[in-house]
C-alpha cells in the first residue's frame, strides 16, 4: 500500500500506512506520517496565516512501550529540501537501541532520502541514546554535534561521547571527529559561506586537551570554531563567568550558556543563566540563584557586552535570534525583569522575550505570557517565530488562543516586521500533560511558512484533525506564512 494526499487549505497533507512508509521505503516515497482527513474546528481558516499546510506523524518502528520516535532538528537549503533529524528508540527487555536518523524531503513533505545510524549500547544491557544538534549548509551538507552514550558510526568509525561530523546531501560520511571526554554540546551554528562552523559547549569538570596544544583549563561554558572542509579547529576561546574573570569551579559565581545564534556577517549571540551559589564556602552543597544573561561576540569569539535583566529576575533565557539587525532572547523567568526603562513584576513562571540592539542597548520588550514556556526561537527576514507551551486562553496579540480549553498546550506564535504579531497557532492535547514535550525544532522557511517539529504523547490536532500516538511519538508540521 503506498501513500496518498489530502489537500489542506491549499497545501499537501500526507496520509501514509506506516508498514508503506517505514525505513525501508525508497527515495520519492512519502514520509512516514499518518492523520485525520477531516481539519479540526480549533484550526485557523483556509486563507489565514498559520493554517496548517500538511501534518505527518512519525510512530515509534518497534510499537506501543517498546519504542519511541522524535523530531528533534529541522532546516532548509538553498534548493528549498527540508532537512530533518529524528531519534528512535527500541526497548527489548534489558536492552536499548536507538538510531540517529537523517531525512532530506521535498516542499509537500515528501521523503526524497533517508539514512539511519544506530547507536548501541556499550556493553549488554547498558543504555544507548544521543543527543544532536543539526546545521544545513545552501548546498545541503549536514553538520551535526552530537553527545553519544553507547557508541555511534556515521562512517568514519565508532564516536562515543561528544563528537562533531559533516555528512553530504546523500548522507555519506565526509569527516567526524571525537571532542574531549567531560564536554557537552549546547548549540550549533554554521558561519555566512559555509566555511567554517562555531560549537556552543561547556566543561563540566576538570581540563579537556582538543589537541595541537589547545587546552582548556577550567570548567565552563566555550566556544570552539572549526573549518567546515575538514573539521580542522581553527581557534577555542573560554567564556568566563564575569568579564575579567577565569576559574569557575566552586566558584561563587559560574555561568552556564545554552543556545547560540549567527548573523550574516558572522557576529555572534549566546544566552543563558548565571549561577551564584548560595552556600560557597561549602563544596557539599550546590545551592544557587539562576539568573537570566545575554553575551554578544565577536566572529573571533571575543565578547562584546553582556546584559541581564535586571538583579531581581531569576530563570535562564533558553533560545535567541538575530533579528532584523537586533538580537532577541526568550526565556521562563520569576521575581522581576527591567528592561527598556519598564519594570516588570512576574507573578510566576513567565515566558519573557527581550529585544536588544547591536550596540547592546535595551530596545524593546517584545512580550511576557504568564504561565508559558517558550523555549524555540527562529528568524528570518521579516518573520520571527516563537515555541513552547501556552495555557489555553493566552493572547499574544491576535486574539485569545484555544477559548475553551484547559492546561498548557503547544503553541507557534509568528510576529512580522517590528514585532506585529501575525498569528498563533495552537495545537489542542487532550488531557495535555504538565510537562509535554512538545516543540523540539523550530525554523522559517524562505517563503516565510513554518517548519515545526517535536514530539507528543497525548492525542493532539495539529490542525488536520485529532492524532492518535502509539507511544512517544514525533510529528513534523508546516505552517502557512
């Protein structure tokens, strides 16, 4: 049985027996990927922004409680592909497995390659799993940072730990090489030209030696340039918790950096939390205060300025965007944030993203959401696009979402020049789970629709109607600009 098409408000919704469309499928056959054919009443109309072009969901291959299945990167090329990376696990009594799997598809969501990568386990019943971030050069050549547990071979031989490779547009193994043991990866970027890639990592402990006389000394957050045509490291550069400042460990105050972002000129922007231990006269006890901070470097890796929000906020900024010659950040934040001349009292947990320009000066609070999280951000041209959870009933500028409903459900929020919001687009859960997983990928396409990927296990209707998981299962959505 092969595949078949739905047409969605004007684009291609993917219906696909799964025994059809599993890994065995050929190129040009559709993506995995099942759904309702009749569009939910929650989905926007026809002609409105952020409709949902077409819907796949990606089942685990082992079945209910013996696997799972995620989306967990997505990007584009210069040739319009759409670029994915999922995981998959399988559960077999005491034994684990997972794969690392890379799909290239066209526009409408139909599978043009597919390469899968297995991860196994160290030793007989040991776990098996990675954790990778993915960048997608014009010409379609994939870069990947990953942290393995087990062992992984993308063809250049067995990775364990943390590792960076290239592969082609077809999937074949170019470079890989091994990072230090006690490193973990945190973001990814790929410079303007494609020549050379920028890796966000921290140390947890001790020193880490990455060769040709390159150590690093402390623990902490770095950043590390590479050249793309080989994987050759080209220069390391430490970020220290407070400009001036070297040793982290034990410190009263250390820093943690989570998300990287790039522009086209090759400058650089990194958030995170900065972590002031309560207790620092006791190495037993690990007490600290989580405080938001925004870094700006230099394509040297220099650092530029640094900004907080304010002594009272306290929470991590977890995702941020360069933006129409500004950076924006996002995050989940308590206590209060100033910002821009405003102060900001957060009764709780809030989802708060900031605007700052080049020079570093505040310029703008683009918006707080009580009780959100959204920790996905991504920008292009006059699109920026925001996603997380939301509570059903939350207003982020184009009227309430989800009216109706109960609990944190997935939400995609599109602002357009300046900040304009231009839609949300809420995916309704039924008996939505306090933490779902939710939004994993995030990215704007050229013609400025939404790529969105991730995972859910509640039956949810990301617009084409109610969807049944088997377990964990992955979903890929595009959105209409």
């Amino acid at each position: 049985m092969g595949g078949r098409s739905v047409r969605v408000g004007g684009g291609v919704l993917l219906l696909c027996v799964l025994a059809a469309c599993g890994p065995g499928a050929e190129p040009g056959a559709p993506a995995d990927g099942t759904t309702s054919e009749a569009p939910a009443a929650s989905s926007p109309p026809a002609s409105a922004p952020g409709r949902t072009l077409w819907a796949q969901q990606r089942a685990p291959e082992a079945g209910a409680h013996q696997g799972t299945s995620s989306v967990d990167a997505v990007g584009t090329d210069a040739s319009g592909s759409l670029h994915v990376l999922g995981s998959t696990s399988t559960f077999a009594g005491a034994e684990m497995s997972a794969q690392l799997v890379l799909e290239r598809l066209g526009p409408q969501g139909e599978r043009l390659s597919r390469r899968a990568f297995a991860v196994q386990p160290e030793q007989p019943g040991g776990l098996a799993s990675h954790w990778t971030h993915l960048a997608v050069s014009p010409a379609g050549d994939r870069f990947l940072a990953t942290e393995v547990q087990g062992r992984l071979d993308l063809g250049g031989g067995a990775l364990t730990g943390a590792a960076l490779a290239r592969l082609g547009p077809d999937g074949a193994h170019a470079w890989s090489r091994a990072l230090p043991a006690g490193v973990r990866l945190r973001a990814l970027v790929l410079l303007p030209g494609a020549e050379a890639l920028v890796v966000l990592g921290q140390l947890e402990e001790g020193s880490a030696d990455f060769g040709g006389g390159v150590v690093l000394r402390e623990p902490g957050p770095f950043l590390a340039r590479f050249r793309a045509e080989d994987g050759a490291l080209e220069w390391l550069h430490a970020v220290p918790a407070q400009p001036g400042t070297a040793a982290q460990a034990l410190a009263p105050v250390s820093l943690q950096l989570l998300a990287l972002a790039v522009d086209a000129t090759g400058e650089l922007a990194a958030v995170g939390q900065r972590l002031t231990r309560l207790f620092p006269e006791d190495p037993e006890r690990e007490d600290a205060v989580a405080s938001p901070v925004l870094v700006r470097l230099s394509p040297e890796g220099a650092e530029r300025w640094r900004r907080d929000l304010g002594p009272d906020a306290q929470g991590s900024l977890q995702a941020v965007a360069f933006w129409e010659g500004s950076v924006v950040a996002e995050g989940s934040l308590t206590g209060s944030v100033r910002w821009a001349g405003q102060a900001l009292p957060l009764k709780d947990a809030e989802a708060v993203v900031v605007r700052v320009r080049a020079d570093g000066q505040q310029e703008k609070l683009v918006g707080h959401y009580p009780g959100a999280q959204l920790d996905s951000l991504a920008a292009r041209e006059g699109t920026l696009l925001l996603g997380g959870l939301a509570p059903a009933g939350t207003d982020f500028g184009t009227g309430p979402v989800g009216p109706g409903l109960e609990g944190n459900h997935p939400v995609v929020v599109a602002l357009g020049p300046g900040g304009a919001p231009r839609f949300a687009h809420l995916f309704p859960t039924e008996d939505p789970a306090r933490f779902w997983q939710g939004i994993r990928a995030l990215t704007v396409l050229a013609d400025g629709s939404a790529l969105v990927g991730g995972q859910f296990e509640r039956r949810t209707d990301f617009g084409t109607g109610m969807l049944t998981p088997v377990f964990w299962d992955g979903f890929l959505v595009r959105l209409a600009p």
